[in-house]
C-alpha cells in the first residue's frame, strides 16, 4: 500500500485528492450469496451501510474505551 501511495503521490497533488488508498476499494456486501449491490432493493443496501457504520463505531469504542460520535446527514439520502 505504501509503495502504491507513493507511486501516485505526483499524479494525487496535480488532481488535489488522493487517488490510490483503501478508500478506493469497493465492499462487496452479500445476503444470502447474493450481492446486495446488484440484487439488494435500495432499503436493504442503506441498512447494510449504516449496520457497518455501527459495527465500525463499537470498534472504536472497544479500543479507545469511548463512544464515538457519529455525525450522520441524510442517512438514507
């Protein structure tokens, strides 16, 4: 990863935003094998966001021993 950021950092500065990083990768969500992207209806993929989003912020919680705060704008926009 590091090497891969390096090699874009150039090409990252000239656009003004990172182009190269784990912020790039797609999430592949699967219920019942299917992927919820290609056969979920739109509710599903929303609830399936925001449960990561949860998850991540007990993550959080357990390392750092403090809840996050979660800033949330148009959850289901």
């Amino acid at each position: 990863m590091r090497h891969a950021m390096e090699e874009s950092a150039a090409k990252d500065e000239a656009v003004g935003y990172t182009t190269t990083g784990p912020h790039t990768d797609d999430v592949d969500l699967r219920l019942g094998g299917r992927s919820l992207r290609r056969y979920g209806s739109l509710g599903q993929q929303q609830l399936s966001a925001m449960f990561l989003k949860l998850a991540q912020a007990e993550l959080v919680r357990t390392i750092v021993g403090a809840a996050p705060v979660l800033l949330v704008d148009e959850m289901f926009a």
